[in-house]
C-alpha cells in the first residue's frame, strides 16, 4: 500500500485536496491528512497546501516544524505544493511587509499591484479570481500529462512567483503581466492554481503527480 500525506499545518484546503486524491488515486493508494512529521516523512509523497497570509502560513510551519519536515520530504520523496504552498518553496514574499520562506526554490513572490491592468489598459481586480488559461513552458513535463495546452485552471490570488532559473518553469499564466503557475525541479513540483477546484484538468494534474516518478 503506498501512502501521500497531506501535510497539516492548520493553513491549508485540506478536506478538498484530499478528497480529490482520493477520488484520482489507485485502489493500493492511500491518502491522509497528518501533522506528523514521522507519518509524512513514511510517506510515498506528500501535499503542501496553503491558503491565506504568507506571514500567518510560515509562522505556522516554523511553528509545527514543517519547515524541516518539507526539506526532508523533498530530497528523499515527490512533493507537491499548492497555491500558497507553493509560494513558501521560494526564498522570499513581499506579502505582509516582507516574509523569508523556505528557499527551496529560487525565486520571489511579488503583489500584482493595486493599478494592475490588461494590454487594452482596462483595470484588473486583485487577487485574481477565476479561470485561467495556462501555457505549458516543458509540455512534456510528466505534470501535463493528458492536459491541453493553454487548459484552464482556478486561480486564487493576489501575490505571484517570479523564478530566477527559467528552466524550473512549466506552466506560465498572465493577469495583466505573465508570472509563473507552475514549478518543477528534482523531487518537486509546484502550483498557484488549484487542481482540486479545477474540474477535470485539476483531477488529471492529480493524477499525474500520484503516478509520477522523478
């Protein structure tokens, strides 16, 4: 039986993420919800997910000790991170005056800006919320398995990522300027969106992240 924790630290969609493993998984796969770090780290693979203040989101994984429980988890097993779970594998947000995250990935997340506008200069609410089409940068990353180019995913947000090694790039999106919505490199891969609200390409990315193999 292979086991994909989904690492509760009191910050993420837990109940949707996991549900929508379950429903993609295989019948010899198990998913649960743990703050445990010896539960995650026995793991298969492991889920980060997150949602709210970056500032709120890191003070309770330092808190928990997730923060080494992540490192770990990534350079032994896959990990997936999601939405404000991503943002915390890069090195540093400006959300909240300024946040250090966990430098697993090269980069900074930045706020769209309170006069973001389209090519035809007509203004854009923020946070971005919605669908979203998204550009494949690798389409043959293993992530994009069975999912159109330019497939639309849901989109939460008011903060995004700005890698700095352009080869960690998979999937780019654009709301008013381009920024980068999905991330992969060695043992991770990493997503702004979020598949368990984006329908059937969202289920799909699941699946593909539960039969991936680094």
């Amino acid at each position: 039986m292979k086991t994909v924790a989904v690492i509760d630290y009191g910050m993420g969609n837990l109940h949707s993420v996991s549900k929508a493993l379950e429903h993609v998984a295989e019948t010899n796969t198990r998913i649960i919800v743990t703050s445990d770090p010896e539960q995650i780290l026995a793991a298969d693979k492991a889920v980060l997910p997150g949602v709210g203040a970056i500032r709120d989101c890191m003070a309770e994984i330092r808190r928990h000790g997730v923060d080494e429980v992540v490192r770990e988890v990534a350079a032994n097993h896959p990990l997936l991170g999601i939405c404000v779970g991503m943002q915390v594998l890069l090195d540093h947000s400006e959300e909240n005056g300024g946040v250090e995250c966990l430098g697993l990935l090269s980069g900074e997340v930045k706020f769209f800006g309170k006069d973001l506008r389209d090519s035809e200069g007509t203004r854009l609410k923020v946070p971005h919320m919605g669908w979203s089409p998204v550009r494949q940068a690798e389409p043959s990353h293993p992530l994009w398995q069975g999912i159109e180019d330019n497939a639309r995913f849901y989109f939460v947000h008011s903060y995004y990522a700005r890698v700095a090694n352009a080869a960690m790039v998979v999937g780019r999106s654009d709301y008013g300027l381009g920024f980068d919505v999905a991330l992969g490199h060695d043992n991770i891969v990493a997503v702004q969106f979020h598949p368990e609200k984006s329908a059937a390409n969202g289920l799909q990315l699941l699946e593909n992240f539960l039969t991936w193999k680094p």
